[in-house]
C-alpha cells in the first residue's frame, strides 16, 4: 500500500524533497505577484525580481533532483 511506502525513512525523504520543489514552486509565484506589484509602484528594481525568480528555481530543481535520486537508488 502506498500508506506503508511512505512511513519508511526512504519515503519520508522523498516527501520532504518533493515539498522542498512545490514551496519553491509556491514561493515562484508569491514573489513574482509582490514584486511585480512593487515594480508597478517603483520602489523596487528588475534585478530584484531576477534573483527571486532565480532563488525559487534553484529551490524546485534542488527539490526534483534529490527526489528523482531517491527514487532511483542513485548514490
């Protein structure tokens, strides 16, 4: 059952990486929605936006890669 793959340690690591790509997934979009309104404003930069953008996809890549590596045995 899927309930019992999930309460070993192999399973919990694979949820808590698959959490670590969807709250950078979430963050992506909370930050892009707050600096974009701030741009609009002009209180905040482009490049600001860019770091942003390029911290929540480090976050997701992160995420994904130490799943898939879970999930395939790869050491």
């Amino acid at each position: 059952m899927i309930v019992d793959k999930l309460l070993t340690r192999r399973g919990w690591r694979v949820v808590a990486h698959s959490t670590l790509a969807a709250a950078g997934i979430g963050l992506l979009y909370l930050l892009t929605r707050m600096v974009l309104d701030n741009i609009q404003y002009g209180t905040l930069g482009w490049w600001i936006l860019g770091v942003a953008i390029t911290l929540s996809l480090w976050l997701v890549a992160l995420g994904s890669i130490l799943a898939k590596a879970e999930l395939t045995d790869w050491r």
